[in-house]
C-alpha cells in the first residue's frame, strides 16, 4: 500500500494493530487497504486516508442495507436523520444501496476512540437497517453476505477473470 505520509503510515499501522487486538478476524483487503469487521449484525469497512499535507482520517462506514428500492421518501428521511443524528451520516451509493459512515481524524487516534466511532456507527446501522428494510427492501448487509458468501467466495466461484 501506498502511503502519501508518515503520519498516514503511523496511523494505518496502529489501526490495525488495534483491530487485531479488539476483533477475533479482522480482514484486510491488500487490494484496497481497506479492513472489514462484524461487529453485532453489522459489517464494516475501516479506511485509513490521507487529508491534507499531514493529517489523516480514518472513515467507519457500516453495509446497512444493499438493494434497497430508492424513492423520494427514503433520500428525504435519510437526509432528515442525518440533520438529527448527532454523529455521522447516511449515504445512497450504486443507486441502491445504504450506507452509514463517520469519520474520525487519526492523527492522535487511540483504541478506545476507534471502538467508540465503531460502535456509534454500528449500533446506528443496526437500529436503522431493519426499519429500511421493512419499508423500501433490500437486505441487511450481514443477509447478503450469508446468501450470496460474500464478495470473496462469489469471485472464486465465478473463477479467475479473462
């Protein structure tokens, strides 16, 4: 992986040092940089960038709800929630699919304030993914990972490409 600095390598490093102490598995896409955690019924995706000439950011997003059918009524109470909720947002990515994420600067990032952004989001997502559900479809993300196998197991089954 590419580093744009050193406090960008610093703090991927403790990252990921503290996700190996605070998750049983956590996974790292060497493709991405990115880390994935399940954490409750949630499945979340931990980047570490770079902001600026020095500083960092580490972005917590959580899978809500994939497939989801996107009307009006869903973008507009999406954004009302994201004006009430004190902590970060909620996201429509691919047209269909809802995410919630929150960004932390990690420059100075200790353990204890990267498990408190991961629970928040976390706990957000999993109050809000089933409502979404119940109301617009779609899946939770952890259902479709545990129906389709995931990302990962889809591709080796599709097998090596052309």
């Amino acid at each position: 992986m590419e580093f744009a600095h050193d406090n960008h390598q610093a703090t991927f490093e403790r990252v990921r040092e503290y996700l190996g102490e605070l998750f049983d598995r956590p996974y790292h896409d060497e493709a991405t940089g990115h880390f994935y955690v399940r954490y409750g019924s949630t499945v979340l995706e931990i980047s570490v960038e770079p902001y600026g000439p020095e500083e960092v950011i580490v972005v917590i997003m959580a899978y809500c709800v994939q497939g989801a059918d996107v009307d009006e009524s869903l973008l507009r109470g999406l954004l009302e929630l994201n004006h009430q909720l004190p902590i970060g947002a909620f996201s429509v990515v691919g047209g269909n699919d809802v995410f919630f994420s929150y960004a932390l600067f990690g420059h100075n990032l200790d353990a204890k304030r990267l498990l408190g952004g991961i629970a928040a989001v976390a706990d957000v997502s999993d109050e809000y993914d089933d409502r979404i559900v119940a109301r617009y479809g779609g899946q939770r993300a952890l259902d479709r990972i545990r129906d389709t196998g995931g990302r990962r197991r889809r591709q080796e089954r599709a097998g090596p490409p052309d």
